[in-house]
C-alpha cells in the first residue's frame, strides 16, 4: 500500500446490515494501515466516509439527509466526504452531480484502493465502482473490529438469484466465494484476539463453495466448529431455496452452531412468492421449516417480510399473516415494497396504494408484537447462557447480551459481562427482549 494517510483522521457512519457492518470495519482498517486514526465524529475528522446500504429507499432516503447535514457542517471547516458501499455502486457518478458535496463514490469491491483514491480526491472527485469476479482478500490486519469478542467473517458476497425486487445482484455483483483457507485463518485470528463468536457472512451464504475444493457450506461449518477456542457459531442470511438437508444435519450435530437462524420468507403467499421470483412456494418453505425445527428442537426462526408488493391483494396479505401464526418467530424484519432501480418490479406498476401498505404493515407488525410477546414470555423462570455485550441501552446501571437463540437480554450483574459469557435467571419478558439477573 503506497498511498499514505498518516496524521488524517476518519469517521465512518453505516446504514445497513451486518455485511455493511463488517464493510466499515474493512474501510477503517484498511485506512488504519495507511496511517489514519479513527475521529470521534464527522466534526473533528478529516474524511468522513458514509457507508451505505440500497435495499430499501428509506435507507436511500436517510443517505441524503445526512449528506446534506455534512455539507452544511463542512462549510464551517474542510474536510473530505465519501459515500461507500451499495448505494455508492448502483449510483456512481450520478451521486457525485447529485450532491456535489461529495469527493468519493467507491463500491465495495474497491476498498483495498481507499488510501490512494483519498489522495486523489483531495484534488478532484473520484468515482470508483468497479466490479471483479474474484475475491479480493482484506485479512485481519486490515480489519479494525468494533467488538472483538463477536467477529464478522465475510465468506462470499453478491448473489445469483435476481429475486425481482432485490437490488442486491446491482449493488454486489454476481456470487463470488472466499478461499475456506482465508476463513479459516480470520476465524483463527478472531480467536487470537479473544473472540469466542464468529458470523459468517454473506447475501446468499448457503450457496458458498470454496472455490478451491468445491466444499459447500456444510462442511465449511464443520471446519470453522473445529478451530480451538470457537464456541458460538452464526450464519447469515440463508435463501431458502437452496438450504440443503447437510446444513440441517451439520446444524443437529454441532453444538457450537448455534440455534438461531434468519430465513427470509418475504411472503406467505405462493402466489406473490412467485411473482417476486423467489423459486419455492408456501408449502416447501413451510417443509423446511418443519425439517428444520425436528432436527433442532430449540431453533428460533426470524425472517423478512414485504407488504404492498406489486398485485398483493387482501388474501395474498392474510396469507402473510397466517404463516406468522403457523411459524411463531422469534423476530420479524418487515417493510412496506418500494421499487428499487434495475430490478424487474421496478419495470411494472407499483400498484398497490401508499395508504394500503401502511395499513398492511402496521396490522403485521401489531400481529408479530403479539406472539413474539407469548414467545418470549415462555422463557421467564429459565437460566439462560448469554454473551455480554456492554451496558443496556435501556440505562439502570444494567448489561446486555444475546443468548445462542439470538435473544436479548437486559440484566443486573455485579461487574460489566463485556465479551464473557454469563448465566442469567430471566424474571420477566417484552416483546422484544428478556430481563433478568446474572447468577453463579
């Protein structure tokens, strides 16, 4: 790396998922070896880089606002703004006209180049959006992780499936997969460093295969399980279509993979299903789910739902509502449908009313709050292990953590849990979370 920035300092705000989360690590390590320091905030730093996230337009939406804030902050001293990740990569150089604040546009398949492209910025705008089909390694020394004890470890990226609302084969580009090699030796280095945790990463992750061995992801959790000093073992996000039974058997057999799981559905209509190109229908995502939770009892299911997609009528919607009964999850992510650009939805009529949506959506998320509170009110009186995670966001003088089922917990301990695994007695339960007191 030649480009040197030694004396800079920057700050990084992410938009987006846990794959944005790990990006904005990769950025601020990369920019660490070149001699950045990390800023407190976008007042006190020399490059202000916003990484991005373009699945839905609201995230889109918050993007401008906060460029808009930036700018009218740099009119008070100079500094450098960047605009990373997903909505950088689909909208490249009409981003830069559209805010002429900004110096840098830069895909994700670019950051490795993040030290040369600021100094370039520094004299004219720079739009970089390149797409590779290879895999560009950024290891651990150029990984600045914001909580070590939990590691975020990318095994592939970008996805084949062009569901037809999902911007994702845009933003990401095509699937490309991570030497089992490379896993292997972050995994190894997150532990070194005192992670007991490991998410593997990707937008498709079960389809990863190494592209050496061809080894799928059956056995690359099987591999990463019997790294020393693993102890918890996460995978996100699954498409359901390709979730082979090896998965679930390695899942049944592996005690450090742990028993949570996010499965989009994104509608419990086979015939939006259908329509949005998602290659399964109602009663094979139901069979998995089946298989799934016989193989491991304990399994809590979270997903992705779409209100308000193109042709959704009112039974198509019930549908939706029906399949939350039938599979009790643990946590819903849902959405009002936005089109979003070069996706095939986004050629047809967004036809189903504003007002319809919202309706749709806040009856779905009253539903979900509804049983998500009797499920999480039946592990009141249990002693459960939990990963701290630092002080509750709820205040109290209390902590917070996630159990293996990824449920959190907000609890009374005599010292901060940070990065250490507790047993905590759960004495009462919300809709979201659990509160109880540490033991032992």
């Amino acid at each position: 790396m030649s480009a040197r920035l030694d004396g800079l300092k920057v700050f990084v705000r992410t938009f987006g998922c846990q794959m944005n989360e790990n990006d904005s690590e990769h950025i601020v390590g990369v920019l660490a070896a070149a001699g950045a320091a990390p800023a407190g905030g976008p007042e006190d730093a020399d490059i202000v880089i916003v990484n991005t996230c373009a699945v839905r337009q609201k995230s889109e939406e918050k993007l401008y606002s906060y460029l808009g804030r930036l700018a009218r902050l740099r009119r008070k001293r100079p500094f450098l703004i960047g605009v990373a990740g997903c909505v950088a990569q689909v909208r490249g150089a009409d981003l830069a006209a559209r805010v002429p604040a900004v110096d840098l546009v830069i895909g994700p398949d670019n950051y490795l180049d993040l030290p040369e492209i600021i100094g370039r910025a520094a004299e004219a705008p720079v739009v970089r959006t390149d797409f590779g089909r290879d895999w560009r390694e950024i290891g651990p020394e150029a990984t600045a992780r914001v909580t070590p004890a939990s590691a975020f470890i990318p095994v592939m990226e970008g996805c084949d499936n062009f569901c037809a609302y999902c911007i994702v084969p845009y933003s990401r580009g095509r699937e490309k997969f991570r030497p089992l090699g490379n896993v292997l030796a972050e995994v190894r280095s997150a532990v070194a460093a005192g992670g007991v945790e490991v998410q593997l990463l990707g937008q498709n992750v079960n389809s990863y295969r190494d592209p050496g061995s061809g080894l799928g992801l059956a056995g690359l959790l099987e591999a990463v399980a019997a790294v020393p000093g693993v102890e918890w073992i996460r995978f996100i996000t699954s498409h359901p279509k390709n979730f082979g039974d090896d998965i679930i058997r390695v899942m049944a057999a592996c005690p450090k993979i742990c028993p949570a799981l996010h499965l989009p559905v994104q509608s419990g209509s086979s015939r939006v299903l259908a329509r949005m190109n998602r290659g399964y229908d109602r009663e094979a995502y139901l069979a998995l789910v089946g298989r799934l939770r016989r193989a491991v009892p304990d399994l809590l299911l979270m997903t992705d739902i779409i209100v308000g997609f193109p042709g959704e009528t009112e039974e198509d919607f019930e549908a939706t509502c029906g399949l939350l009964r039938e599979v009790g999850y643990a946590g819903v992510f849902s959405f009002r449908y936005s089109p979003r650009p070069l996706t095939a939805a986004a050629a047809g009529p967004d036809d189903v009313p504003l007002e319809v949506k919202r309706r749709r959506l806040i009856a779905l998320q009253s539903l979900q709050r509804s049983l998500q509170t009797g499920l999480l009110r039946s592990f009141v009186g249990r002693e459960l292990r939990v990963l701290g995670s630092g002080p509750s966001p709820r205040g109290g003088g209390r902590f917070a953590g996630r159990t293996a089922g990824n449920l959190v917990v907000n609890f009374e301990a005599p010292a901060d849990p940070s990065g250490r695994f507790v047993t905590v007695r759960v004495g009462g339960s919300g809709p979201y979370s659990l509160h109880g007191r540490a033991v032992g």
